[in-house]
C-alpha cells in the first residue's frame, strides 16, 4: 500500500465519515478544547469519570479527516477504561504516532486505533492525530476540575 | 559559472525574455523532485521562489564584498555601502518614489506595517480617533493597529466585503469621518487574490486629509507599482515575495509625512549625534534603520528587482492573467470544488474549498504527487469567519508556472476525489 493509502485508509475515512460520539454530553465531568491555531481543528472532548472509570466519552467539532477520525477512535476506546488504561494507551498511541516505535510498530494491542499508524510517515499531520489525546489527556490528569481548558497539540510534535 | 560582472549582465540580458522554458531555467528548484515527482510549485503567495541571479548575488556578497556598511573607511566598507545604496535606488525606481531617501528598509511587511504603527500612530492617533482597514487584511495589517488603538483608545473600523470578497466601497465612504486619521488597505489579498481600488480609497482619503498604507506585499510580484501616481502615503511589502531573499523588505513613504514620525527603534546609525542628556536623530531614511541590517538581503533584493524588472511587467501581467483564467476555468469544472474568491479584478490566487474534504487533507495529498500548495487560514482568520469556513486550499501563482503545472494541479484534485471517494 502507498504511504497516502495507509494514510488514508478505508477504516479513517469511515470514521471521518461517520464519526463515533459525536454529541455533546451535558453537564459532564470533564469538558477540553483542543485547538490547532495552525490549521484550525477546533473540538471539544467531553468525559464523565466514575469509580476511576471512563464512564462515558464523546466530542464535538470541525477538522481534518485525521484529527476527526482519531478523536472518534479514542472516544470509542477509551469507554469504559480505568484512568491508569487510559494513560498506557495514550503513552502507546504517542509513540506509534510519532515514530518512536519505528516503522513498522507492532500496533497488536491498539486494535483499530492502529490504523493511525501511518501518520508516523507524514510529519505535518502527527499533530493532527494526537490533538484530541493531548486535550483528553489534559483534563484528565488535571487536579482542580476547571470546567474548561484549551489544548494545543504542539507543534514540534 | 565564473565570470566577471559584466559578461554576467550580458548573459542575464539575453536569458530572461518572456520565454517560459528559460525563466525556469533561471529557478534551480523548480527542477526539484518530490516524492519522485517533478514539484509543481503553487505555494508562491507565501513566498517566491529565488532565481539564480539573486542566488549568485548572495554568494558574491559573502565572497567579496562583505562588509558593514555606513561605518568603514576601508576598501570593503565602501564596496558594501556603494551595493547597499545601489539597491535603495533599484526599489525607489521599482516602486517609482519621487528620492531615494524615501526608501527604507525593514525585515519585511510586518516590520513595515508595525513601524508606521509605531511611528506614526503612537505619534498622531488620540483618544476616539479611528484607523480604518478592510475586511480583507493578512493578521500583520490588523494586529499592529489593533495594539497601537488599544493604546492610544483609538477605534479600529473594518471595511466589509461582499460574497465575491470585494470590498463594499459604499461602506467605506460612509465609514470616512474627521475622525478618521489614518487608512490601512491591502493592494492584493493573499487568500482571495481580490485586487481593491486602492487609488479610489486612497482618493477618498486624502480628501479627507487622512494618510493611507497600502500593504503591497502580494502586490509587487504581479503588478507594476507606482505609488506616486497611487498617491499613497506608504507602501509596504517583503523581498521574498518578489523573488529576493527573506529577512528583507521595503517601506515607501512620502518624505514629509516620514520627517515628523518618530523613529521606530533606537540604536546605531539612526542617530545624529548622542550625549546622555539627549540624542538627535539622522536624516531621512536612516532615522528609521536602527542597527546592522540584513546588507546581502537588500543587496539581493536589488537583483531580485533587476530580474523582474527585465522579465518586464506587461508581458508578466498578461501571461499571469491567462494562467489565472486558466487555473479559475480548470476549478471551476470539478465537481465539488469551490472557488473562495470570485472578484472581477483578481491576481495570483485560486483559494477554494471541497466537498467533504477538509484542505488539510488535500494538501497532504497533493503533496503526495508533488503539489505544494498552501492550506489554513493564511493568516487571514476573520476572512476565513466572513465566508464560514475553517480553512481554505490555496494555490497561488507565479510567472514561472505553467498550464501544464495547473493540469497536475487538477489530476491531484481527481485523486483527493478518488481517496475520498468524494
Ligand atoms: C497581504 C500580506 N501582507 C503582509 C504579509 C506579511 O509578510 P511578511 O511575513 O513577509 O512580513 C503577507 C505575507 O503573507 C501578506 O500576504
């Protein structure tokens, strides 16, 4: 497969399509922004957190079809997660994303997310596939619930 | 490639006649490969690309003329000095200002906007006055004013456009008022293309009393300029959009009005004579060109403006205006695209938006096939809120681009399509 079909496989652009909890949830535990002011992928990440657990998470928001179908693979992922789940998968994520797993990361235990892999070969848009983690992860280990933050995946990502 | 100077100007003479096949020649990295595909450059509104004179220019600076320049006595010191001036004379004539010493130069159109903002509105704007630009301006023609009208509670009023993306003219006579004390407009929008009346709102203006900058900066590489018969009160772009390197550029202003602003930074050379009880300021223009500036820079600019020069504007002009309608024809008849900016008077840019495709999505795919165009808001977010969209693709145009380079551009569409099966 050529490195823009890996890009842009068949799974990604389904969920780009049609992206999975893509609603808002109403007075939910944890509400983030994640902005890219470079290219203007703007999403909120709503999370509900009970007993240490994802009880419940969706998002909101416009972007590229990388960002959208990351931030729907997540939300799908990490439901029903333990906090400390969550923070493996997202150290993983990371490193498979960013190249640091090489180039071709044994992607076994991300199941679907693993589709994302591909974006390890184009620089430009890793920061787009892991805008919304970075938001999620965020709120996530944010001590005092402030009720919103803006997160920017950085650049040099 | 060694040869002396003037066998060199005899070769660059015969070379750069409007003849499509040897103006590439001049380009080196148009012959670039990317991802095993010949580049197809149509990202020129965020910078040009530099032909071999200004390469060679550069080269020669550092090689035998370097120097700081104002200061020396000794050999290189005037050489540099005498190459320095030689190109302030070069952009007075390119842009045809009435002296040379209404030339200064700056790191580039920012450096330019902010230093009348700094200089001149610091300086004259009060309490309730208003700074009227459009709707249309890149962030470096509305941040500077925005700071210096925070400063000064000044109010800035913003000419609105149409659907087209051109300026409502209508509004902008109604917007004129004594409190109006200054204009800033952009000659050439770099994310619509549109070119708005500048010499009418300049008109308007002045009968007014009111001065105006034109921020020429997508101006200069498609148009011949000639600010006194716009009669505008400062002119404003970057070398590296017209083919010169970056970290340079130029602001034109009418003398009288440049002598009663305040310099813009102090330090070296803008000075007269300094005591600690009190400084006073150098004459025009080096009042306003604190410090060693980027001597190779301007240098290159001048060979920059020596190329373009010869290539000559009508014949530019008129080539660039064919690809245009080409390159607006060739859009228009995809299915699902849209062009974002559709004004009469255009020059340069084919901003458009697809159907179910995000442009960051197909800018990584043209990429793929060695398209570069640009993708985001171009710095230009509230035209991007005007017309409801997050981001636009943008290709954008240069003399050295072809039709054949305009058809990739359309192949690469079809495959964002067939990728997206949009
Ligand atoms: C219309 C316009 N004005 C100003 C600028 C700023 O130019 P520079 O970044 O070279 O200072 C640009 C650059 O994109 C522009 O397109």
């Amino acid at each position: 497969m050529s490195a823009i079909n890996e890009l842009y496989q068949q799974l990604i652009l389904e969920h780009n399509k049609s992206p999975r909890n893509f609603r808002t949830i109403e007075h939910a535990d944890k509400t983030v922004e994640g902005y890219n002011p470079l290219c203007g992928d703007h999403y909120t990440i709503y999370l509900n957190v009970k007993d240490n657990r994802i009880a419940d998470a969706s998002f909101q928001g416009a972007g590229c079809a990388i960002s959208k179908a990351s931030a729907s693979m997540m939300t799908s992922a990490i439901k029903g997660a333990t906090v400390e789940e969550v923070e493996s998968l997202f150290q993983k994520f990371h490193a498979v994303v960013t190249g640091k797993m090489g180039p071709d990361p044994d992607v076994e235990d991300l199941g679907s997310l693993g589709a994302l892999a591909g974006v390890a070969e184009f620089p430009a848009r890793i920061k787009c596939a892991s805008l919304a983690w970075h938001a999620m992860h965020s709120v996530l280990h944010e001590m005092n619930d402030s009720p919103k933050t803006i997160v920017t995946s950085d650049t040099t990502e | 490639m060694k040869k002396n100077d003037s066998a060199m100007m005899m070769d660059v003479d015969k070379r750069v006649r409007f003849d499509i096949e040897r103006i590439r020649e001049d380009f080196p990295i148009l012959h670039t490969l990317v991802h095993g595909k010949p580049l197809v450059y149509l990202d020129n509104a965020a910078t040009t690309q530099k032909p071999l004179h200004v390469i060679d220019a550069d080269q020669r600076y550092y090689h035998s003329q370097n120097a700081n320049i104002h200061r020396g006595v000794h050999y290189l010191s005037e050489v540099a000095t005498f190459e320095y001036e030689k190109a302030r004379g070069k952009v007075k004539n390119f842009v045809n200002a009435a002296d040379n010493h209404e030339i200064i130069f700056v790191r580039g159109a920012t450096e330019a906007i902010n230093l009348v903002a700094h200089g001149y509105g610091r300086k004259f704007l009060a309490e309730g006055d208003e700074v009227i630009i459009s709707a249309m301006e890149h962030h470096s023609n509305i941040v500077p004013w925005q700071m210096v009208c925070a400063e000064k509670k000044a109010v800035l009023r913003v000419i609105p456009m149409n659907d087209e993306g051109e300026l409502l003219m209508d509004e902008y006579e109604k917007m004129l008022s004594p409190k109006t004390k200054f204009v800033s407009v952009v000659m050439v929008s770099n994310s619509l293309g549109t070119v708005n009346p500048v010499k009418d709102i300049i008109k308007s203006a002045h009968a007014l009393g009111v001065p105006v900058l034109v921020d020429g900066a997508q101006a200069v590489s498609h148009m011949k300029i000639d600010v006194r018969d716009l009669d505008c009160d400062f002119f404003a772009f970057s070398g590296h959009k017209v083919f010169a390197p970056t970290g340079v550029g130029a602001l034109y202003g009418k003398a009288e009005i440049l002598d009663r602003m305040d310099p813009y930074q102090g330090g070296g050379d803008m000075i007269e004579s300094v005591t600690f009880e009190k400084t006073t300021y150098n004459a025009l223009p080096y009042k306003f060109e604190a410090g060693t500036g980027n001597i190779a820079g301007v240098v290159g600019l001048g060979v920059a403006i020596d190329y373009v020069r010869r290539v000559g504007f009508e014949e530019v002009e008129e080539y660039e205006r064919e690809l245009l309608a080409y390159g607006t024809t060739l859009l228009s008849a995809i299915d699902g695209v849209r062009l974002v900016g559709t004004a009469r008077e255009k020059a340069g840019v084919l901003s458009f938006v697809m159907e179910h495709v995000h442009p960051h999505d197909i800018g990584t795919i043209l990429d793929q096939e060695g398209i570069a165009i640009r993708t985001g808001h171009h710095c230009t977010q509230p035209v991007m809120k005007r017309f409801g969209i997050p981001a636009t693709a943008r290709a954008s145009l240069a003399f050295y681009n072809t039709k054949e380079e305009l058809d990739a551009l359309g192949r690469g569409i079809a495959k964002v399509k067939e990728i997206f099966h949009a």
